[in-house]
C-alpha cells in the first residue's frame, strides 16, 4: 500500500485558491529566497510502506518497486526490501525506467526453482545516470529479482537490476528537469541541455558537477564548454547564499591559464545553470583566489513575438510581422520578397518562407519545388532543384538545408549563393536505419536539427541530432540522432517553439494532433483545428501558432484554438533576434 501526503505548501496553496481568488499581488517586499544548500519544499510527498510482516516474494518485489516514489534518505525505505548486503550495493541512480503502472505483470513461475520474481513493464521512457531521458521505441521490458529467505522467514532481494522503475504519473513529482547551459561552436549561444534527477536529493553541487562532466549525447560534437579539460569542483563545492550568490570552488591544471575572456565565459555557463536553484550570480574561487571578470552576455535566441506571415489578397500580399490586423514589412527584405511572389502572378503561394537572423534575406520553397534565396537587394540565387525535396530549414549561421523526403541520404546545406557546403548522409539512431522525411527544422541556436521521419517499417517518429560546426559556424557533419517521440500517425510539419522545445503537427486519423515536444522531457499533445499544416513559435502566454489549409491563422488560449487572423498565405518561419 502507498501513503500520499500533499505537503504543507500544496495546502496552503490550495486554500489561498478557493479563499483568494480575486487575484495576486502586484506590489509589496519581495521575500528572501532559499538558504546556502536548501532544497525547495516539493508539492507532493510520497511516503510508501515498508515489508509487511510474512510478504510473500511478489510482494516484496511490488513493494520495492513501489517505494521508488521516495528518494528520501537514497532510497531508504526501498533499501529495506533488499538483503543487509544488497542494500549497500543497489545504486538507485544509475538508471530509471518510466513506465505505465496498469501494464505491470509480476510473474512468480521462476520462485519456486530460482528464487526469481520477474516484471514486465510497458516503458514510455528511461533516464540514464546522467540524468538524460529518452523516450522508448521498444516499450517492453523485463526486470528480474532475485530473493533470499532470511532466517526469520522474511523474503527479501538479493539481486536486481541497477536503477529503478518509476511511475509516469509520479516521475514528474519525485525528478524535476534541469537544464545544464553550454555553447555552440562560435560562441555567441548559450545551449540547453536538459537533465533529470531527485528533487528531494538536488544541491547546487550536483549539477555544478554534471555541468563540468560535459555535454550529453544529444550535444555530441555540437556544444562545447569553457571550463578547460579536466577541470573538477574543489571542496566546498557550490553553495548558493540568500542574496542568489552562488560560490563555486574549482580545481583543474589548466585553471591557472584561463584568461578573462574565458572566465566571463564560465561564470555566465554556471550562473544559467544554477539559476534553476536560485542562483542569480556566480563567484568561482581556485584555492583562496577569485577568477573574477565581466559575466558574458550571450546571443538572444527569441524570435520576434508576432507571427511573421506573408498575406494573401485580403492582406494585399504583404510580407513582414503581423500585428493588429495589418503586416508591419521589413525594410528591404519585404519588397524583394513580395516582388519574387509577384513575379509568379497567378501561381499558388510559395510552400514556406524562413527569414534571415539579421533579416537580409529569405528562404524561399516556391510552388514549383525549387528552394530559392532571395536577397534583400532584390537578387534571386537558385539553391536546389531537384524532385521532391521537403521544406528547407534555415539556420542562424546563414545556411539552408535540404533534402527530398525519399531521399534522406542526399542532404545538402548552402550558402545563400547557393554553394553547397556540406553533402551528409540522415542521421541514424540504434533502431531506425532508414526513412522516409517529412519535415526539419534546425534550433534557433544552430545546434540540433528536428525530424519528421517516417520509419522502414511504417512507424512515425520525431528525431533529433546534432549539427557539429567549425568555429566560424559552418557545418561540417551531422551526429546520430535520438528518439524525441512516438508520433500516432504521419508527421506533417515540425518547428522550434524555444531553446527547449518544438511543436509538432501530425495526422492522427481524421484529426490533427498537435505536440508539445520537450527536448528530452515529456511532451504535452492536443487535438488541432481539422487542416492544420503549418505550425510556428508564438508569445509567452500562447506559445504555439497554427494555420490551416484555409488560410486562418490560430493561437492557442486556455483550452481552445482560437481564430486570430484569416488571408494568410504563408506563416514563415523567423530563426532569431537580430542584434544591432
């Protein structure tokens, strides 16, 4: 049996809901926030049982497992279903598996022979020692225990499989996401890398810890650190005082060498990573002596937040942001866009538009299948011609990429003067080979590409993988990708909402399901309206955009798809802020 407690704050919070609805406070004091090392009350505490009293072998087992609700103490009531020896051995950390509880099968056939209990679960995905989640392809799986009988008669596991099995309806409650912050190849982007771990067992050294072990492999070859190599925390770790000082203390050979540039460049990597604790700056320390300097200011990656769309005849066919029924255009890049459209006078609209960071060109995919640049001068480069490439996804850097949805081998990256940078081949995972591709995007900070891929044997699936630049952010290869999700039918389009995250549109029946996605998370799906093709980043408070095949233009309030502008011909994709 499993006790939950909602946790002292859950209730006061619920009661200032019920008795206080009439708003928050937009003035007064601000309070102090956590102390040195303290870890936030969570909302949801889990207390199960320890072993009953003459347990059987499953019931140990299903207790065990159980318990992995509470990492309280390391797992301290869990370690008591496990022999005095075992219990010293089991590393709880190593891995989770997060699977649907109501598919649980124990099976005792093997207890009587082997001392062996067995349970099969239906895994939705698994988080590894690092923290890493990664959705499942392959569901089932089998985790074995083996029990001993005390003297007294009591059961308890002698062996079991490293890690734990976890709930997907408590693993949001008992881990929480991190993200650890590293660079892109130039230098100018701060990226995400998004962790799990323990909430109960969170301290600022942990993840200043992770964050010096490097990037995982979803960054494989795409982010770097500042921290030179073989840099480790010191003792005293990383503590984060009232005032969201953290004090972080180094040791490495190579710290002695690091110049003030650099150190700009790992304060800031620290302070973005420890900001999920409460840090809001950084003091490291190397021995009794401050590496002190200037924290860098890295490269915005949020895009304007209007929608960027190219009107149809009730917008006289204008080109730029969207803002209170009419286009805002842009200066230069708005009349050679819409002079190109004209040219084709009577032609459909072209199939997407992608804006350059510093706007002074666009990627055009006109209705004739050719992907195009065009100038802000007006000059038109011809880019790719061949049969049946997908839309074109445009980077930060200034590159476009493309490749035919039937040919994933035949990927291609240009310039805007249409020279072809690099030729790769589709990035594989473990299990998918080859596919067919619907949709790419590349992040807003030129480090991941987004796929819609359809698998060799029918199966529709979101990927990503790494993009590795050189240093003047060119890109020379492609890693291998990784599973974001399951899709329950064809993908149709996929963009970037946020460092962070990528909306998907896929078909599901007659239906369009709309997703979510976190880069490794969980991700949120919803019903879209019924044609929905195209789907964009929109504001804070509606952070997904959709247009139909009707030309209407949707954002999201509440719980609904509201109708925000018709006459829309294209919603174009706008890769990042321009600095001026």
């Amino acid at each position: 049996m499993r006790r939950m407690i909602r946790a002292a704050a859950g209730l006061v919070t619920a009661a200032l809901l019920l008795t206080a609805c009439a708003g928050l406070p937009t003035s007064g004091p601000v309070n102090p926030g956590l102390a040195a090392d303290e870890v936030p009350e969570d909302d949801f505490l889990y207390y199960p049982e320890g072993p009953a009293p003459e347990a059987t072998p499953e019931q140990i087992v299903q207790g065990f497992v159980e318990a992995a609700t509470s990492p309280a103490g390391d797992w301290a009531t869990a370690r008591e279903f496990l022999t005095a020896d075992f219990a010293d051995d089991w590393s709880p950390g190593t891995a989770v598996v997060i699977d649907v509880p109501s598919a649980r099968v124990y099976d005792a056939d093997r207890l009587e022979s082997e001392n062996v209990v067995s349970l099969r679960t239906q895994a939705v995905a698994t988080v590894d020692a690092r923290g890493s989640y990664v959705t499942s392809l392959t569901p089932t799986q089998v985790q074995e225990y083996r029990l001993e009988q005390r003297s007294d008669g009591e059961w308890r596991i002698a062996e079991a499989p490293e890690g734990i099995v976890l709930d997907r309806d408590y693993f949001p409650n008992v881990y929480s996401d991190y993200a650890l912050y590293y660079y892109d190849a130039t230098g100018r982007y701060l990226v995400p890398d998004v962790r799990w771990y323990p909430e109960a067992s969170m301290r600022p050294s942990k993840l200043a810890s992770e964050l010096l072990f490097g990037p995982g492999a979803r960054l494989q070859g795409a982010a770097r650190t500042a921290f030179p190599e073989g840099t480790s925390l010191a003792e005293g770790g990383a503590l984060i005082d009232d005032d969201g000082m953290a004090d972080v203390a180094l040791e490495g050979p190579r710290l002695g060498d690091v110049d003030a540039e650099r150190i700009s460049h790992m304060r800031t990597q620290l302070t973005a990573t420890l900001a999920g604790l409460g840090a809001q700056t950084v003091r490291i320390r190397v021995g009794t002596a401050e590496l002190s300097a200037e924290e860098f200011d890295p490269q915005p990656t949020r895009p304007d937040a209007r929608a960027l769309v190219l009107g149809g005849e009730e917008l006289d066919g204008a080109f730029g942001f969207l803002e209170g029924g009419e286009i805002e255009r842009i200066d230069g890049l708005s009349d050679a866009v819409e002079g190109f459209v004209g040219a084709f006078d009577g032609s459909p609209a072209p199939r997407s538009i992608a804006v350059s960071v510093d706007r002074s060109w666009a990627l055009v995919h006109g209705a004739d299948g050719i992907v195009r640049s065009v100038i802000a001068d007006g000059s038109v480069h011809v880019l790719d011609e061949r049969q049946g490439v997908i839309e074109p996804a445009r980077d930060p850097d200034g590159y476009a990429w493309a490749v035919p949805a039937s040919a994933p081998d035949e990927l291609r990256v240009y310039a805007s003067d249409g020279t072809v940078v690099l030729e790769a081949d589709f990035p594989r995972t473990e299990t998918v080979t080859s596919a067919t591709v619907q949709s790419i995007a590349v992040s807003r900070d030129g480090t991941r590409m987004a796929m819609l891929v359809t698998a060799a044997g029918g199966t529709p699936l979101a990927l990503i993988a790494p993009i590795v630049r050189d240093g003047e952010g060119v890109p020379t290869a492609l890693g291998d990708a990784s599973l974001l999700t399951v899709l329950d039918g064809p993908g149709i389009d996929v963009e970037w909402l946020d460092d962070t995250s990528v909306g998907i549109v896929a078909q599901d029946g007659a239906e369009r399901e709309i997703i979510d996605q976190r880069i490794g998370g969980p991700g949120t799906r919803m019903s879209g309206p019924a044609t929905s093709a195209g789907i964009s980043t929109g504001t804070s408070g509606s952070p997904i955009r959709l247009l139909d095949a009707n030309g209407v233009l949707y954002t999201r309030r509440v719980s609904a798809w509201v109708e925000a502008q018709p006459g829309i011909a294209v919603l174009a994709t706008d890769v990042g802020a321009p600095t001026d």
